[in-house]
C-alpha cells in the first residue's frame, strides 16, 4: 500500500522555528511520520475515504528552548497519533 500525504499547515502557538530552522524541523517531523506508519499504519477510518481529510492533532507541551529537531519529532508523533485513530 502506499500512502501519499500532505501537510499544508503546522501551527505552533508560542512556539517559534527560526526560517533557517525550518528544513531541520520538517524533516524531523517527517521521519516521525513515517516511522510511525511503518510500525502503526493507518487507521481503517482513514484507509477508506479516498478524499482529503483533516486530521486533529494532540496537545503537546515544548518549550521555546527546545531544539527543532525535538519539536519536528513531537510534532510528527502527535500527527501519526492522529493517523492512527
């Protein structure tokens, strides 16, 4: 099965990703996302609409100090929680 996905907004309220930093934390977000699937899948809900659909993530708490790459991961695990259900 493949699984095509596209994010078109992630929205970090008080948290902020310098411009140069935004690559990291895609990426980050990205390999989460798929590590995830790979070990979860997708949920049957999901699996059967064939149309584009919104999926709520979960809160998560970081703080303004934490590295892109922490936030990336965060971020992609609340998204693959979200898949999952």
């Amino acid at each position: 099965m493949n699984i095509n996905y596209h994010i078109k907004n992630v929205i970090l309220d008080g948290v902020s990703v310098e411009p140069h930093q935004v690559k990291i934390f895609m990426s980050a977000m990205e390999a989460a996302i798929r590590k995830q699937l790979s070990i979860y899948g997708v949920s049957n809900a999901i699996q059967s609409k064939s149309h584009h659909q919104t999926i709520a993530a979960e809160r998560i708490f970081i703080n303004n100090t934490s590295a892109p790459v922490s936030i990336g991961k965060a971020v992609g695990n609340s998204i693959s929680r979200g898949i999952e259900e």
